[in-house]
C-alpha cells in the first residue's frame, strides 16, 4: 500500500516545518506580505499546519473555517495565488521533500484555487 502524503512529508513533525518555512515566506514575498501584515505568524503557522495535516491523510485536526469563509472579500488575484504556490513550492524544495509529493501538493492547493481567488 502506498503511504498517505501524510507521511511521505514527513507526519505532523515535517509538515510543521514545511509550513513554518511557507508562512515565513509568505512575510518575506512582497506580492502578498501586506495580507499578513496583521496577522498572528504563529496562530497563522499552527492554522495552516493543522489544515495540511488533516487535507493529507493525517489527523482531523483542523478546526478552523473553510476556504470560502476564509478568504470571502478579500478580493485575491491570481498574482497572489501564484505567489501563494510558489511560497509552497518553495517551502517543500527547502525541506528536500520529493518532486512526486511537491507535484501532489501542487495539485491539492491548485485545484483550491476557485475557494480562494475573486470571491
Ligand atoms: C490554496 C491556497 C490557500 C490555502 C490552502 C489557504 C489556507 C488558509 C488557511 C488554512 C487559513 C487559516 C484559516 C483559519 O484561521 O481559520 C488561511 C488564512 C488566510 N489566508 Fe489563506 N490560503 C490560501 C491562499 C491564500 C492567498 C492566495 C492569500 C492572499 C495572498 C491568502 C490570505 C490569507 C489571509 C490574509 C488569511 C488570514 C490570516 C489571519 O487570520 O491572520 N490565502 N488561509
């Protein structure tokens, strides 16, 4: 049986520093920082921790809205969304994660994309 990207990223351990690494991007990428300028970075890592967590086959941890209520009025573009991927992208190469898993997670956080921009 193959295992869940759960565990091919590395259980709940690596995916906390994958997701450390995409949040601090995020505060670092000027397309998208000015959205995160009032944000708590470490309730923001824990957040998106547990959503890719539990999106992976890990634990039901997450506990926090969905993706339409989340990002309802922000008004994001596809710049950002871009930006977003890349910063995850970005993240996955820094922690030597496999190109199969970086091209999994590429196509879960892309096929998003419709909950997340111009809504
Ligand atoms: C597929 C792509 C994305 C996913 C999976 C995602 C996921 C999440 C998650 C899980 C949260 C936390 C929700 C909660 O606290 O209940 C969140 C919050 C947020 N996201 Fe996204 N997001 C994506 C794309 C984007 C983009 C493109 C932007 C804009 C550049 C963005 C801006 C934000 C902001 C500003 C918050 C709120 C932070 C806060 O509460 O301080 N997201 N997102």
């Amino acid at each position: 049986m193959t295992a869940t990207l759960y565990d091919r990223l590395g259980g709940t351990e690596g995916i906390r520093r994958i997701v450390d690494k995409l949040v601090d991007n995020h505060l670092s990428n000027p397309v998208v920082s000015a959205r995160f300028s009032g944000s708590d970075a470490d309730n923001l890592k824990e957040m998106a921790g547990n959503f890719f967590i539990t999106g992976s086959g890990g634990p039901e941890i997450y506990t926090g809205k969905d993706m339409v209520t989340t990002h309802k009025h922000m008004n994001i573009n596809g710049d950002e969304f871009v930006a977003v991927l890349d910063d995850a992208m970005n993240a996955l190469q820094a922690n030597d994660i496999g190109q199969r898993e970086q091209e999994e997670v590429l196509y879960i956080l892309y096929s998003l994309k419709d909950q997340v921009v111009g809504i």
